[in-house]
C-alpha cells in the first residue's frame, strides 16, 4: 500500500489524552484507524463509493458485489 506523510497539528489536552493511551510506536496505525472509522461514517454511500473503485479491484458486476455485500463477504 502507497503511504503518504502528513502532519497535523492537534490541541495539548487531546495530545496528552492520546499519549496516555496509545503506544508511541502505534500512533500512525491509531490515527490511520480513527480517519477511516470517521471517513467511512461520513460517506453517504459506500456501497458506491465501493462501485467507483472497482477499477483496481477484480471484475464483478454489480449485483454480484451487492449480492455478497449484503451477505456479509467481500
């Protein structure tokens, strides 16, 4: 998988509350989660947005991607 480096800056108390809790070595894997959970909780439709990216993936047609979507498999 592709990374690309970025830096944000975060308030002390949030900072502090992180540090406490999460390894220094697992930030990255932490932050990584945390933006997927709140990506994915803020797209209106994944189930499209799983559509658009099936370039890169192998070639099914839709229904079949829904099929076993709604049955819990990929």
């Amino acid at each position: 998988m592709s990374m690309q480096r970025i830096s944000i800056s975060i308030p002390k108390y949030l900072y502090e509350n992180l540090a406490r809790q999460i390894p220094v070595r697992k930030l990255s894997r932490f932050a990584v989660q945390a933006l997927e959970k709140e990506l994915m909780r803020l797209n209106t439709n994944p189930i499209e947005e799983f559509i658009k990216i099936r370039k890169v993936l192998p070639k099914k047609k839709k229904l079949e991607i829904l099929k076993a979507i709604q049955k819990g498999r990929v």
